[in-house]
C-alpha cells in the first residue's frame, strides 16, 4: 500500500520505489515518510478492536516525532512533549500488552533469506547449525536502546536547545595536553573520517604523531 502513496509537494513526500518491508540502507527522509504514511496504509489491516489500537499509537508516534523535531521550544512545549511521551508510552505497552500477544509474527523474507544462507555456509565449512529452515518467531521488544533514550529527549533539549542544533556526529572535547592551546579534537560518530584523511598525507613513519600534528593543525586553522 505504500507504493500507491502519490508524492506531495516539493520533497515532503518522496514515491516508495520498493516494498517498504524489504527496503534497505533506509536514510532520514525514508523513516520520515514512513511514519507520515503509516496511519492511511495500516488503517482497516487490523480487526476493529486491534485497528484502534494501531491506529491511536501510530497518531501519537507522529505527534511525538512532530513535537521532538520543532525547530524552537517554549517550557509549555517542552512539558506538552514530556505528556505526549507518557501517553506514547502506555499505547506502547497496550500494543505490546494485548495486539502482539494475539498475533503470531514471524521474520521478514530476506531474513529468513540471511539466515538459512548462513546455516549453508555454516554446513559447507563443517560447521553444526541449529538454526531451523523455517520462519523464525519474531517478538515485539521494548527493551532497546532506542526506545530507552526518548525519555531523555525532553531533558537534552533543555540543557542543549532544539534537536536541530545538535548531533552525535560532531561532538568535540577541551584537551589540555595539546601543545596547541584552546585547541578541541572530535570525538564524533565522523572523527574516524578525519583521521583516514589525514593518513594519506603522512608518510607511514611515526603514523599517531603525524596524524595529531595534521589534527592541530586543522583546528588551528
């Protein structure tokens, strides 16, 4: 049903190409659309009772991601996120609670794909696998890292500001031993991409040295 999504305006709503459930190296944008188009495209999936269930927690996912990306906070919007999160929270576990026990759910074709292909290469290699050949049970968890930190967004957007003028990918730290003062080395998801640039204009002899003169240097300029 995603594939009969039109697109809308100028880059709000991109075309789904692929069948959402096997679509991969999802970006931003892809994520983004998704959850705009999901209430339309899960509605009457469901029997009535479970249909309401999805469909109140896929609505407050979309005014939860709507309220955590505003681009200027207020203490009121910052306490209406911390409620609509509580409300998240208890829609999740009365999915988790009542619509997953009910169904049984299994595995994504290309991951029974992935894993019988490892059970061969397993057996090829001498190798005993116990993985069976069929769909694996797949359980709905809560337990996960990602779910445990949107608790924090509201906390992290009153001691850092909107959730648009910060990132992981770049975070800096004071380093005192530098022989350059006032001097800062990332310490981001992307610092490693520095260092493999900076490889290259080394010439492979005393390498760490090297690297953390290019690094000073950088920030220097």
């Amino acid at each position: 049903k995603f594939q009969e999504i039109p697109t809308f305006s100028n880059g709000v709503i991109w075309k789904f190409l692929n069948n959402s459930s096997e679509m991969k190296r999802l970006v931003v944008c892809d994520f983004k659309d998704i959850l705009q188009c999901a209430i339309p495209v899960f509605e009457g999936l469901f029997p009535p009772d479970h249909d309401t269930i999805v469909q109140s927690l896929l609505y407050r996912f979309v005014q939860w991601h709507v309220l955590a990306k505003l681009r200027m906070h207020s203490g009121s919007m910052v306490t209406f996120l911390k409620e609509t999160f509580e409300k998240l929270s208890c829609k999740l576990q009365k999915f988790q609670k009542y619509t997953c026990a009910t169904f049984n759910a299994v595995e994504l074709p290309r991951e029974k794909r992935a894993h019988k292909k490892r059970a061969s290469q397993c057996a090829e290699n001498g190798n005993t696998s116990q993985e069976s050949s069929g769909a694996r049970v797949k359980k709905f968890n809560l337990l996960t890292y990602k779910f445990h930190v949107m608790g924090d967004y509201m906390s992290t957007i009153r001691l850092f500001g909107t959730t648009d003028s910060f990132t992981t990918q770049i975070v800096c730290m004071f380093m005192p031993s530098c022989s350059v003062p006032d001097v800062k080395f990332g310490q981001g998801e992307l610092a490693h991409r520095a260092l493999k640039m900076f490889y290259s204009l080394t010439n492979k002899l005393d390498t760490p040295a090297q690297l953390a003169k290019h690094e000073c240097r950088r920030h220097v300029l």
